[in-house]
C-alpha cells in the first residue's frame, strides 16, 4: 500500500509518480474485488442456485442488451456481429411430441397380484323380489398397490445320512453344498442385497444394520463389511475380464472423483484416494471403476495400458503422459469450457455471452443429429458444426488481445485457447461426443454414495468399491436389476469359479428364474 506523506510535494514530478502509483494500486484493488465477487457468487450460486447448464439463446440476448443500455458502448457493434440461430425453414424436421402424461391415474404396472374374493353375506343372495338364490353374473375387479417389506430367512440344508446295518463304519452323508464364502453363513441372494443396498442404493452400513434390525436379523456392519470384500474377491474375474474388454474400446470416457480414506498416521486421520470411472463405447457397453491412494498421473498409465484409441477427460495434466506417442487422441470438453464462460456471464455479458452463443449452435447440432447414425453425424458436423467452430476460434483469437489474464473471463479464454486442438477433435469421427458428460454421469453415483459413508477404513475398501461399483453401474447402463443379476452370477461363480467371465457379462447372462 502506498503512504501518502503528510504534506505533498510542490514538485510536479513527484507529484506524477504519486499519481501513478495509486493508480497503479487502485487498479490492483479492484481487480482482486472482482475476483473475490466471482468466488463469492459462485459460491452463492453452488449453495442457492439451478443445477442445469442449459442456456436460453433468446434469454441470453435479452440479457446482453440489458448490458448494451447500462452504458456498454463498445458493445454495439459486436451485438450486430453475434451469431443467429438456424432459420426455423431450415431445421431438421422432426417428429411431433407425444401427448405428455398427465397427474392422472396411470395403467398399472406388470406386479404379481394376490388375489382377495368379495362375496356377499348369505341373507343378501335371495332376490328381494321373488326370494329365489340369485346366481352369478359376472364380476367387478379393482386394483389396491401395497407393499411388504424385505425379509430375511435361512436355508436349511438338510444332508440325509445312510448307514449300512451289517456293516460296522460305512456311513455315507449326501455331499453338501457349496457356498459363497467358506464356511460362511450368507447366500448369495443376502450377498447381492447388501451390496445392491449400499453401491446403488447408497447406503450406507450403519443405516443397513438398522433397516435389517427392523427386519428381526441382527447383522453387525463389520460383518457385512467383511461380507463386501468376499463378495468382491467372487466377482474379481469378471472385474479383470471388464479391465481388458474396456480397453479394446475405440472411445474411452473417463473421469475422476475424490475419496477419504482412513491413515491413522496421520494428524488429520484420512487422506485422499481417488477413485477413477472408464467408459466403454458402444461395442465394449461396460463401466469400468478404478481405485488408487493418489491422484498422481501413474493411475490412468497403468489402467490404460496398451489402450489405442481416442480418450475423452478434462484437462486434468496427469492424462498427458498418454497422449506421447500418437497411440492415444486426445478429446477435450466442451461442456467444461462453456461452463468457465458461464460463470463469467455477469462480468463480461457481451463478450461471454457471443462464446455461448456459439457454443449453444454446436449443442443445437449435436442435438439434432443424437439419433442418427455415426456416419450422418460426421457429415452434419463437417457441413453444420465447422463454420461455427471456425467463428469461435475468431472470437477467441480476439478476446485473447484485450481480455485481462487475470479475470475470469481472461481465464476461461485462455483454458478455450489452450484445450483448442483437443476440443474441435470430435468433429472428426461420428463415434465421438462433444463433451464428457458421459463420464461425469457414470461417477456421479459415486459422488452421491459418498456423502452417505463418507470415508473409507482403508484402502481394501477401494478395492472393493471399484470392482462392486463396475458390475452395478454396468446393469444400470443396460437396464438390470443390479440384485438379480449379482445373485446369478455369485451362484454361478460358487458353482464353477473357473466359469468364462463373457459369458456372465450383464448384457449376455440370462437371469435365474428365481430372482
């Protein structure tokens, strides 16, 4: 901070460079409280504010003339120049939208149904009339929904045992049968509801132990947690088989998300794994989690080893050391460049707001072209999608000359203009996306289980989390019951540990009729 004597110079020098070094601090000063205001309304807006990114083109107009009559008068001649959405005489012509289902009463659900017969009291069977026994006509049926809940029971394997009666010692008992665990007392169908309960359910042991409880089984959480990691040591072949079969994938998303775990050593007694999500393409339909103690660039080498193909993350540095070589392409994301402008919409309304602009044609067009085949999407792309692009790295180019480094808005040009080679790669090949949001679905599920349990005991723990996790979000992907289907392949796997691990992948394995 500048000291102001107590009594100022005659001298005009002097008096010029005090000037300038209180200007020089005035501009310092607000440029750090525009800062703060950004955190600070980025935090009210994380705390307060809509999830959804989807922006308005006609709303966000509206919204930068509001800035252009607030005094913004070098803002004109770019509203002139902003981008226009397609003409309406030029859309892809779609189909007309389904009648949306009302709050009404729906068609009832394929359930089992128990049946419950109505009769009428003897005395009301005579007609009033003439007193003769009336007979049946028909019948009226209606439905009431209930429910009953979960119940645990035991299995009582009862081994016959047969003797022969001249001979002394030739005794023989019918051989028992296998279990999941070694002389473990859980069935499968116990195995795969405690695991669907926490990895898909989220929740959390402590609250399962409750839930069971209520159910009269008193089951500790450290036996079920004991439980998981045997669970897991079953189902780790098919776990490395999903590791393999990721990697054949021509696209791979991936993402990572944070984790506590548990290192008494330590003042603050948890440190932060990572837990890190692969998603497969459409021929490899799996999702893949892994586990490591660290964020350090040697988790994603060693998972992706010897993978060839295009790799879509975020701009996280620790991916880079895959790129060396040209066996890997990188594919960056749009949806995390759009989102650093957004954020700076308040700042720089008209300059932020012509980026988004752009950024919402190249959506309308993936949009437009989601169902079509691979082929079509990589020619609407070339013919649609690379005029845009060609306008954006304009703008960008241009903003990069007068933006501030230092502002948000500076910032976010600057990640654009550095993630540029990587984000205009998917308009190359109709297989890739334009953003990563397939990979950041995939581990939100993660993301939401942790605020349940909320730490790991240790790094076993991850171990088990990933291989569980993998099976279940890959059900979710086709559409299994994730119970049903841990339940057949446990069986299975007790009955024949050396099973192909192909043939009990979610999307090929037929059920048990049991489940």
């Amino acid at each position: 901070m500048v000291k102001l004597p107590k009594q100022l110079p005659d001298d005009p020098e002097q008096l010029k460079k005090l000037i300038k070094l209180l200007a020089s601090e005035r501009n310092d000063f607000f440029e750090r409280l525009q800062i703060f205001e950004q955190r600070y309304r980025d935090e009210m807006r994380a705390k307060y504010g809509r999830r959804s990114e989807a922006l308005d083109p006609d709303q966000l107009r509206l919204f930068i003339q509001a800035a252009l009559e607030h005094g913004d008068l070098e803002a004109s001649s770019k509203v002139a120049a902003m981008p226009t959405l397609p003409d309406e005489s030029e859309k892809k012509p779609v189909e007309p939208e389904t009648k949306k289902r009302g709050h009404g009463r729906r068609k009832p659900q394929e359930l089992p149904r128990r049946p419950v017969l109505h009769d009428l009291p003897e005395c009301e069977k005579a007609c009033p009339r003439c007193t003769f026994q009336r007979e049946i006509s028909g019948r009226t049926v209606s439905l009431q929904l209930d429910y009953a809940p979960g119940h645990a029971f035991y299995w009582e394997h009862i081994r016959l045992k047969y003797a022969c009666r001249a001979c002394e010692g030739q005794i023989q008992v019918a051989e028992a049968p296998e279990y999941p665990i070694d002389r473990g007392m859980p069935a499968p169908g116990m195995l795969s509801y405690i695991a669907t309960s926490k990895y898909a359910d989220h929740l959390p042991l402590h609250r399962l132990e409750g839930i069971l409880s209520r159910q009269g089984l008193v089951l500790s959480r450290s036996t079920m947690c004991d439980w998981m990691k045997a669970t897991a040591k079953i189902l780790l072949p098919l776990f490395e088989y999903l590791i393999e079969r990721i990697k054949k994938s021509k696209v791979i998303w991936t993402d990572d998300t944070p984790v506590r775990v548990m290192d008494k050593a330590l003042k603050k007694r948890c440190r932060t794994g990572r837990i890190w999500v692969y998603r497969g393409d459409a021929a490899n339909p799996y999702v893949l989690f892994r586990f490591t103690a660290s964020r350090r660039r040697d988790g994603p080498l060693e998972h992706l080893e010897n993978f060839k193909g295009f790799l879509q993350a975020d701009a996280f540095a620790g991916y880079d050391c895959l790129f060396v070589g040209g066996g890997v392409t990188e594919v960056a994301c749009f949806a995390h460049a759009r989102r650093k402008f957004e954020h700076c919409l308040q700042d720089a309304p008209v300059s932020a707001g012509k980026i988004l602009l752009l950024i919402q044609q190249l959506y309308k067009v993936e949009s437009d072209f989601k169902s079509a085949t691979s082929k079509q999407r990589l020619e609407a792309r070339q013919r649609l999608t690379e005029p845009v692009l060609h306008e954006l790295r304009a703008e960008l180019d241009s903003q990069l000359l007068i933006s501030l480094p230092r502002s948000d808005f500076g910032k976010a040009v600057k990640y654009a203009d550095n993630q540029w080679n990587a984000l205009k790669v998917f308009v190359t090949d109709g297989d890739l996306t334009i953003d990563n949001n397939l990979a950041e679905n995939a581990v939100r599920p993660i993301a939401l289980g942790r605020k349940n349990w909320m730490f790991l005991g240790h790094e076993s723990g991850g171990e088990t989390i990933a291989v569980l996790s993998t099976l279940i979000a890959s059900c979710r992907r086709h559409h299994i019951d994730p119970y049903a289907y841990l339940k057949t392949v446990i069986r299975r796997l007790t009955e024949d540990s050396s099973a192909d691990p192909a043939a009990l992948m979610p999307d090929v394995v037929a059920l048990d009729a049991t489940n």
